[in-house]
C-alpha cells in the first residue's frame, strides 16, 4: 500500500484546464457614417492577429488572442473593430516543453471562434453586413513564429563571432 502511495505521487496527473473565457478588451469604431452607407460596398479587409500568454500564477495563464479588422471603402476606413478575447488556464503535472505549444496552439485556437462571434456580432451592430472571419491555422503561425525566433537568434549569434 505505502508502494503504491509513492507511486502515485511520483506520477500525479497532467491537466489543462479552460478556467474562464472573457473579452479584455473590445473597440469600435464608424469614422465615416452615415456617409459611408450611401456607397456601394464593395471593402478591402485586412485582419491582424496576435496571441500572447502571461502567467498569473504557478499554474494558471492567461491567453490574450488580440484582432483587429480594418474595412476600408476605397481611401476611406469604414470601420475599424478590435478585440481582445482573453482566458485563464490551469496547467498542472505538465513537462515544460509541453507547455509553450500549448500556450501557442491550443489557446488561440479555443479563443478564435468567440473573438470571431464577438467581431460578427458587433460588426452587424455597427450597420454592415455580417463579417465572418475565415479559419486560422494556429500550429503553422506557431511555427513561423518560432522559425523567425530562431533566425534572429542565429542572425544576433552571427553578429557576435
């Protein structure tokens, strides 16, 4: 029994967990109406995203997915909304290679489809028509984003010899 105790402490369980799910941050903005609604609409779409993750804690984290759209109508932006959709994860028992790709991959992929909602949603409110925001590939943005890591280290690592 005393064997089997140890044993169990020496091999506790992982876990990562989705604790709360939350907008940090959102902001709309309509520069140009009611003027713009008299144009046809026919706007340029640029989307941006980031993803970051801080520690709160031993084991909680918190993801902050951040998006911004811009829809311009010719010179003129139409509307600009941003977002920042934000969650607390616990991670326990987890080897620290496991946890940035967590962090990186999972997390945002989680978190893209209620800042998406959130970015439709308040899109529609705004006066236009509904924005819905193509699939995101968050395990090959992960890797460029370590590829470009690397490069710059090799490139500063170059520099120094």
């Amino acid at each position: 029994m005393a064997d089997n105790v140890s044993a169990n402490a020496q091999t506790e369980e992982q876990q990562f967990i989705l604790e709360k799910i939350y907008v940090k941050d959102l902001s709309f903005e309509n520069p140009k109406s009611p003027q713009i609604f008299t144009t046809q609409w026919n706007p340029q779409i640029n989307v941006q995203l980031n993803s970051q993750a801080k520690a709160i804690s031993d084991d909680v984290y918190e993801v902050v997915l951040s998006i911004t759209v811009t829809a311009k109508q010719s010179e003129n932006t139409a509307f600009l909304v941003e977002v920042q959709q934000a969650a607390l994860f616990r991670a326990k028992n987890l080897k620290e290679d496991q946890l940035p790709p967590l962090l990186g991959i999972y997390c945002p992929t989680v978190l893209f489809p209620y800042a998406r909602e959130t970015i439709s949603d308040v899109v529609i409110r705004g006066g236009y028509p509904q924005l819905l925001l193509a699939p995101v590939n968050f395990e090959s943005l992960y890797a460029q984003q370590l590829k470009q890591q690397q490069d710059a280290e090799k490139s500063s690592d170059d520099k120094i010899h």
